[in-house]
C-alpha cells in the first residue's frame, strides 16, 4: 500500500496508525525533494523479519538488486558505511550508504545513501516494523508483521516528481516483496 501525504485508516485503527506514523514524520520538503510511504504485511513474525532488515552488512539477503555488500567503516553499528555493488541491468553499480540509526527496541532502521554512481541523491530512509495490528488482538503470539519504509530523495534534474517517486517505490516495493518472501519461506520452514 503506498501512502501520499498523509495516511487515511478507518476509525478503529487511529491509535495504532498514529503509533506507526510517529516513526515517519512528514519531512520537511524542498521544492527539489519528494517522500512517501511503502508498506507491505508480511506473514513472519516480527523477530525473524527485524533479523533480516537489520543486518547493515547483508543487504543481499533479501534485496534482489544487490550483488554484494562490503564494509568500508564500521561493523554494523551506527555510522557504518557500506559500498553496495548493484545488479548488472540497472542504470548504477555502486552505492555507498551510511546507518544512521539501529533501535532494536523499537524495530527501526534508519540509512542514508551518501554516494554512488545513481541518481538518488540525498537519499534518506526510514524503515519500521510494527506487529500487525490485527493479529495483535487475536493472538499474544503474532505471526504478521507490518514493514513500513519512507523515504525522502532529491528529484534530479531532468526528472520528474511524478517520475521520481515511481522509480524509488517499485525499487522499494520489490525489496519489501523480496523481504516476505525470504521471510515467510524461512517462517514456514521454522528457521
């Protein structure tokens, strides 16, 4: 589901909406920047989707265009820096992203790309994981898990806003699907 501006959800879910959406602030955007909202439920219980997103260093393990993924500061702590190497096919090679926040509490991770030879430039996204809400007044014991990632990048010359935002959601999209599918998979198999 993506969200534009401000989410809309039906009257029961406001508490937990307003929880999630705590942890994606509307930014503050220039007249050359665009943001939004990817979500996607995934059915894998929190804790094995949060073992995944969370490994700076292994990216590759569910992002499908990532080829590989070297250390160039850090080990995977706050303000490591990775140089990621993009499958052949798309319009970059590299990337160089720095982690700029790791709350294992709260089941966020926040990085920024900060260079490469692409054109997201000022790129900074914020990923969340939250139990899926439903499930939550079920069952103490989730299996689903509600990832959420919002992003705000620079609209580059020659683009589009329109252009942009279509180009970094099916990116993200495909991460997110990329990610349930590991997940559920490693979920169903009792990894």
């Amino acid at each position: 589901m993506n969200f534009l501006g401000r989410p809309s959800r039906s009257a029961d879910r406001t508490l937990w909406t307003r929880a999630m959406a705590s942890q994606h602030p509307a930014p503050d955007l220039s007249l050359n920047q665009c943001g939004s909202f990817v979500s996607r439920t995934i059915d894998a219980p929190l804790p094995l989707v949060w073992s995944l997103v969370r490994c700076f260093d292994n990216p590759q393990a569910y992002k499908l265009f990532v080829k590989s993924c070297v250390m160039v500061t850090g080990t995977r702590g706050v303000g490591s820096i990775r140089d990621v190497t993009i499958m052949s096919g798309l319009p970059a090679e590299q990337s160089r992203e720095r982690l700029e926040e790791l709350d294992e509490d709260t089941h966020v991770m926040i990085f920024s790309i900060i260079g490469g030879d692409h054109r997201l430039r000022n790129y900074r996204s914020t990923v969340s994981l939250h139990q899926d809400e439903n499930e939550e007044e079920e069952d103490c014991g989730s299996r689903k898990t509600k990832v959420i990632e919002s992003y705000v990048v620079d609209i580059p010359s020659g683009s589009s806003r329109e252009d942009t935002v279509y180009f970094t959601e099916t990116i993200i999209g495909c991460n997110l699907r990329s990610l349930a599918s590991v997940a559920e998979r490693m979920a169903s198999l009792n990894i």
